[in-house]
C-alpha cells in the first residue's frame, strides 16, 4: 500500500494493457497555495477507483485535472495512452471522458431523452432524429434498469434519475473513462444502491471509473482501489482489500499530529449558565434536530465534512434561512425562532457568513462604511450619520482585529483577502453580540492574519462572548475550541470535550465517517 | 477618512497626486464634459447664461429633474423604474381634474395619495411578488398610463381656477417657484442618501443585497420605498407640468422614464446598484438641458437631438462599464 503505482499485471506487452491514465509528476497551484504537489498515479482500465481525502486534499482537484477541466500548473496526464488536452470539454470528450459533476449539468426544460443527447444529438441535415434517440434511450434504460419516463422534463425528475441521466449521456458518448464527483451525497440509501449496480455493470463493460467519495463505507463497497490524498500529495494508494476505514482515516491525516500551536484559553467555570440554547434545529435537508449549548466565554467548534450541514446549522441559527426551525433560549429566556437576521441580531447574536465577498461586505463601499453597516445607529448625531462617529468607532474596532486604523477609509474592494475578512469580523462585532457565529473565519487567508484573526476571537471569548466557529480546517477548529461538536450528513454525531487535553484530528474524522471508537 | 466625503465611494485622504490619478479622472470626468459643454454651448449660443436664458432652462426641467432624483434612488438601490411616464401623466391630469373641486391644495393632497400609492404597489410587486423591476414596471406603466386616460376620458383637463398655473409659473423672491422646487428636492436628496441610515442602507443594498439583508437592514421595505419616492416625484413633476401649461393631459408623460434614466446614468451613476450620488444627477440634468437649450437655439431639428441624445447615453453607460472594469 505503501507503493505509489497501481498493480498492473501484464505490463510486459507494450499497448496491449494501457492504463486508463496515467498522471506524471501533476502539480496544481492556485495562487500562493498547492492545491497538487506532484501526483503520480495511474489506474487501471475496467476497475472503479476511489479519491478519498480531508477537505481541501487535493482529490476535488485531481478529478478536475482528469476531466480536462482543471489545467495543471505542471506534470502531464495520459488517457488511454493518450496525452491530455486540457481546458476542452469537447477534446475531453474525444479521449473518452464522461465526466459527472456535484452540480449536474442537465436542463431543466428539456426532456429526459433531450438532456441525455444534449450536444450530440442524432441529426440528419439539420433536423432531429427524435425516433433515434427515443429507441436508444430506452435501450439505455434497459441497460441500467431504471425506469425514467422519456418525455419528462428533467427538471421534474429526482435528483437520483438526474444523475442517471447525466450518466446515461456518458455512456451514450461512448466514454471509456467515466469522472464522479461525490455522487451519492444527495441520494437516498436505495438510490445510492441502484448507483452502485449501475456502476458494477458499466464495469463489466469494461468502463473505468474514477469518483471522489466522502464516504468510506461506500468507497470500501464499491471501490477496487482507493486512493487517499493529504495536503495536495497522494498519501497511499492500493487495492481494497488492503484498507479498513480506520486506516483510511490514518493516511487522511499522516503522522498523528498532537503538538498545535494553541491559542490559550480559559474554559468557562462549572455551572455556568449557557449562553445560548438551541433546541432542535432544522432546516429541511440540511440539517436534522440539533441541539446545542454554548456558555458565555466559550468557543464552541464544529467539525465535520464540507456538506455534513454545519453552515446551515449556522445559518439557521442566524436567521438566514427562513425554512429553518427549531428552539431558541438567549441567556435562559426563549425567544421567538429568528427568521430574518434582524430578528437575530437583535437578540445578540451576529453571524459572519463563509463567502465574504457575495455575502458579507460591499466591496464599494469603504472598510469603514462596512464595519458599521450591522448598527449604524450607534453613529448618528442628531439624526444624521456623523462622518466623525464612523471614523472614530470604526478606527477603534478596525485596531482590535489587527487592521490598520489608517485604512478604513479604503475601499473593500481593494482590500487583500486578510483585511477583508477583518473588516467583516469588526461588522460583527460592531453590533455587540452576544454570541458570535463564523464561518469559516480563515479560508483564502495569510498565515498571519489567521493568526490575528484567531486571537481575537480568542480575546473575545474572554471578555465573555459566546462563539461558534465552523472551519473546514479542523485543525484550527482544534487549536481554538474548548468543544467541539461534529457533524455528518446533517446530524449531530460526536461531542469532544478539550478541557482535560486537546483531541486529535483523526478523532474528528473518526466521528464524522462513523469508525467505531475502538476499531482503529 | 475626511468628512467631506460626498459619497460612500470617495477615498479621501487629499494630495494633489490623488486628483491626477487615474480612477478620479475617470470619477470626475462628467464634471469636466459638462464644462467642456458649456464653453462649446457660450460659443455656439452666447444667451446661454443670460438670466431669463438661465432661469427658462431650470424651469423648463425641474419636472424631469425632480423625477430623476427619485430615479437616482431607484438605480443605485439596483432597482428600476419605467412606469415613471405614466404616474406623471396621472398626477398631471388627476391635479387638473381636482383642481376646481378640492381647490390647489386638496388636489395636491390628492395627487400626492394617489401617486404614492402607485408607488408602492410598484415596491410591493418588486420586493414581494419578486417580478424583475424592468417588467413590474412595465406592465404598472402600462395599468397607471391607462388609468390616466380612462380618468380623463382622453379629455385635456383644464379647469377653471384662476391659480392653477402658479406651480408652473409663479415667482418666489425673484426666481420661478419649480426652480426652488427643483433645488430643495435636489437638496434633500442629497441628504439622505449622504447622511442618513436611510441612504446608507441604500447604497450597501444596492451594492450587495445579501450582505445588507445579514446585516440586519429591512431590504424589502428599503427597496420598496424607492418606488413609493419615484411615484410621488413623479406626481410633483406632472403636477408642475400641468400647471405650467395650464392644462393635465394623459399623454404628457411621453419618454419621461428613459429620459430621467439618461439624466442619472450621464451624471455617472451605475445602473448596476451600489454607486452614485445626486450631485451626479444634478449634472446629468445640467448637461441634458444645457444641450437641449443649445439645440434649440440654433433651431436644430428635434429628432437629431433624439439621435445625439441616444448615443450621449450608451458613450455614458459603455464608459461605466469601462471604468469598472478597469478599476476591477
């Protein structure tokens, strides 16, 4: 397992057994970060492969590289033998790939029939081979044994039969090479069953399959070779049978890992009334009767996979979502269930969105037209907004997050990732909460402004606000919680309690993909 | 962060580098057209700033500037209002109506009700049956404009008190009563939308909705007020109009609506939500009348006007999507 290349058996034969592909020394870099750091993989024809990893490894990213739609900084990839072209969605479609996205890429308004042959449709001078395509849909149809009505738009279908449609229309392409990226994570158990049938047939077929899973139950059932990524490096790849959950976990996560750079911190003394109670969340799809407690100086982190329903969690508890519902107590008090983030802010509780850019600031607006947008009417004289008041108040808070006072008067937009996400925490903080809920507080940041970023939650948490942090970086979920809860497909599955010492990443992995306490 | 700021948008911090930079040229550069105007317009037309010349130009287009006050609201909360035109014919004809009846005052009343509530079921639509602005206001367009008729059975109005043109042509210590009309709308406007949460809110809206609505500011009334403040503007305007000539008509509206876009967008203001400012409006206007004014003057046909004045608005919007992009 500690090999880097797959098994090939008749390797001898040059031609006779080419590899499905074949990745040389893949580097990919967006920006300052190394989302690839020099893959070498190759993969057998007619198997299925399995890409596990921890949010943001790289395997999201390697799929992008195989399905041409990524273009690597460095390295080259071979299909079939083949060398790649990338940034073709049409060239890849020559090579063979059949490539199935997250987001699926079907028409609404157009039938089922339509969507499948969408792009290349059976034509004779211009006009529609409806009949065509009509029989070989239906021999499809045969072929996988689902039962989609023809004539239906395919924006009435479910999920699953959307899926399949998407994974009729590679089939139909003739693709050789078939890419899916989480596919079952929005099927129901028996549509994931009939996932996994259609899957085993194509490979009778002879298809090769590769697909980006976070669940290692279904890697492990389906999968002839998995495939774990750490930190944009392939960790170990190998046959099946070679892995148990608990060792994917491991290789996820490399050399266990316990010395952080902690951020000091005072846990909350005993019997300290809980600051906020939520009682029950849920938001229909998303997340599933969570209940959780937060006391005043305490910072609560929630672990879990990217789509495990944690910012949900938040926004519900935000009142962003106005589907959400659930029980809220504020210091012991029940207050009605906020549905618009009005209604939360006024009960002290501030919410920091993910994507800081289309959710939480104006990017024309200054830093310090921003810092005080959430409660403007903290800087009004006699009815009017004093130029003065905003300086002065937003200088003040723009210093306790480590952004230059100096600069609040710069425009947002011109703003590095870092001062942008200052600027949205002051926002926050401007109002006064309570209870301060951030998600993602670092993504796309400098080291050091996380650094900032992160004392000063801390400092916050100190002078008594409540704070709930969701990072898909578990280890600074790690380094600045005192609790963390972890979630998974949208329930509350673990509690990890940090007082008597902190808890491992692998523990939070442990937890959010079910391994048993004690089987690793 | 100097306090002169006139708009959310201006960076501050002073030095003569600042003003040769290029983002302010690109800021500023409708203030300089405009003088470029002016020195062309004295050379084409010398009365241009002859008082009676002056006055007559303010006069003639403080309906269309008080309307695109209101619409300066409506852009730079990213929104949209066409039904403009009509609301105005409405009020025009509705005051010219009530006139004799309710007396000046209660027909003033009346169509100030009357416009306000067209107004609003603009807003209501927009923010709560979520119809996209540009057709919400298209069909109200089309119901108010209708409804002008209908009221007036295609009739001019013209009613027999003897006060009724003192909107339109009364003076107030020297100047016409429709120029300080024009000047305190232009005034107040500026106000709000610079000092006040209201206009803040506005432009944080305009600029990113998301990021307002999580900031815990009231988008759907927000919204919805700036069209409650466009049906009213635009009742004022057609009641000015009316009174002026002396009688409310239907179709006096006629291209209101694009013409108080063309008069924001001039100015600088972006159809694209978030940025502008009334000064600019006050120069788009400034800039329409001026060139209108000088047309006239030299007795150059009216349907060149039209065609110069189409590509003075796409030189406009093209040359705002440009600074963007670059400033971007």
């Amino acid at each position: 397992m500690s090999d880097t290349t797959l098994d090939r058996p008749r390797k001898t034969v040059a031609g006779a057994e080419r590899a499905a592909f074949r990745a040389t020394q893949v580097t990919k870099r967006f920006g300052g970060t190394l989302a690839l750091d020099q893959i070498e993989l190759e993969a057998e024809q007619g198997k299925i492969h399995a890409l596990v990893g921890e949010n943001g490894a790289g395997k999201s990213t390697f799929l992008g590289v195989l399905a041409g739609r990524v273009v690597p900084s460095e390295g080259e990839v071979e299909i079939f033998g083949q060398p790649h072209v990338f940034g073709s969605p049409r060239e890849a479609r020559r090579l063979g790939i059949g490539a199935i996205y997250q987001e699926l890429t079907i028409v609404p308004r157009l039938s089922a029939v339509a969507n499948v042959f969408l792009g290349q449709p059976y034509a004779k001078r211009g006009l529609l081979s409806e009949r065509r395509m009509r029989e070989e849909f239906l021999e499809l149809r045969d072929r996988f044994d689902v039962s989609i009505d023809p004539d239906t738009p395919a924006g009435a279908l479910s999920t699953a039969d959307q899926q399949m449609l998407e994974i009729m229309r590679g089939a139909r392409s003739g693709a050789e090479l078939l890419l899916f990226d989480e596919p079952t994570t929005s099927l129901a158990p028996p549509e994931r069953e009939g996932l996994f049938q259609v899957m085993e047939q194509l490979r009778e077929q002879g298809t090769t399959m590769v697909f980006v899973s976070h669940n290692l139950e279904e890697v492990l059932h389906i999968a002839d070779t998995i495939t774990v990524f750490r930190d944009g490096k392939l960790s170990a790849t190998g046959p099946r049978t070679e892995w148990t959950k608990a060792s994917m976990v491991r290789s996820m996560v490399g050399h266990e890992v316990t010395e952080y750079r902690r951020v000091e911190r005072a846990a909350p003394a005993p019997g300290t009334p809980p600051l906020l109670n939520a009682k029950g969340v849920t938001l229909p799809g998303a997340c599933e009767a969570i209940s959780l407690e937060l006391k005043a100086g305490e910072i609560l982190g929630i672990g879990g996979l990217v789509g495990a329903g944690r910012s949900s969690l938040l926004r519900s508890i935000a009142g962003v979502e106005p589907m959400s519902r659930g029980e809220l107590f504020v210091e012991g008090r029940q207050v009605p269930w906020p549905r618009r983030p009005r209604h939360a802010i006024k009960h002290g509780i501030a919410f920091v969105p993910e994507d800081r850019k289309s959710q939480g600031l104006v990017l024309g607006m200054r830093a310090a037209d921003n810092i005080v947008m959430s409660n403007m009417g903290e800087v009004m004289r006699g009815g009017v907004l004093s130029e003065r008041k905003i300086a002065a108040t937003s200088r003040e808070i723009a210093a306790e997050f480590g952004y230059s006072a100096d600069r609040v008067g710069t425009t947002v937009r011109n703003l590095s990732g870092g001062n942008q996400q200052k600027v949205l925490l002051g926002k926050a903080r401007f109002c006064n909460p309570r209870v301060l809920m951030v998600d993602e507080p670092t993504r796309g940041i400098d080291i050091g402004a996380k650094d900032e970023i992160m004392g000063t939650l801390r400092k916050l948490a100190d002078e008594g606000v409540g704070i709930i942090v969701v990072s898909s970086d578990l280890e600074e979920v790690i380094q600045i919680s005192n609790r963390i809860l972890v979630m998974a497909h949208g329930h509350l599955v673990d509690e990890l309690d940090q007082s008597a010492g902190p808890v491992a990443v692998s523990d939070i992995l442990n937890s959010a993909f079910g391994v048993e306490k004690n089987a690793s | 962060m100097q306090a002169k700021a006139s708009s959310p948008q201006s960076t501050g911090s002073g030095g003569l580098r600042q003003y040769l930079n290029r983002d302010l040229v690109l800021q500023y550069g409708v203030v300089w057209a405009f003088c470029l105007l002016l020195v062309f317009g004295v050379i084409a037309y010398p009365g241009l700033f002859a008082l009676r010349n002056v006055q007559n130009i303010l006069s003639q287009s403080a309906p269309l500037g008080i309307v695109s006050v209101a619409m300066t609201f409506v852009l730079i909360s990213r929104g949209f209002d066409l039904s403009v035109a009509s609301i105005f014919a409405l009020g025009a004809v509705i005051f010219a109506n009530r006139a004799d009846p309710f007396g000046l005052w209660g027909a003033a009343l009346t169509v100030i009700v009357v416009t306000f509530i067209c107004g609003a079921i603009n807003g209501f639509i927009v923010t709560k049956l979520n119809v996209n602005p540009f057709v919400a206001t298209l069909g109200t367009g089309s119901v108010f404009g209708g409804a002008a008729f209908l009221y007036s059975n295609s009739a001019p109005q013209v009613p027999d008190h003897f006060d009724f043109i003192i909107l339109g042509t009364g003076r107030f210590l020297g100047w016409p009563i429709s120029i300080w009309l024009l000047l305190v709308i232009f005034l107040v406007g500026a106000f709000v939308l610079s000092r006040t949460v209201y206009g803040r809110s506005l432009y944080a809206l305009g600029g990113n909705e998301e990021a307002a609505r999580l900031s815990g500011i009231r988008v759907d009334l927000i919204r919805g007020s700036t069209y409650a403040l466009t049906g009213v503007c635009s009742g004022l305007g057609g009641m000015i109009l009316a009174s002026r000539l002396g009688v409310g008509q239907a179709d006096m509206g006629g291209s209101l609506a694009l013409d108080a876009i063309a008069v924001v967008v001039i100015g600088g203001t972006s159809l694209l939500g978030g940025e502008g400012a009334i000064w600019r409006t006050a120069i788009g206007l400034l800039i329409i009348a001026t060139l209108t004014n000088v047309f006239d003057s030299l007795a150059i046909n009216t349907n060149v006007q039209q065609v110069v004045k189409g590509f003075i608005v796409i030189a406009a919007v093209a040359l705002d999507i440009y600074a963007r992009r670059i400033r971007a």
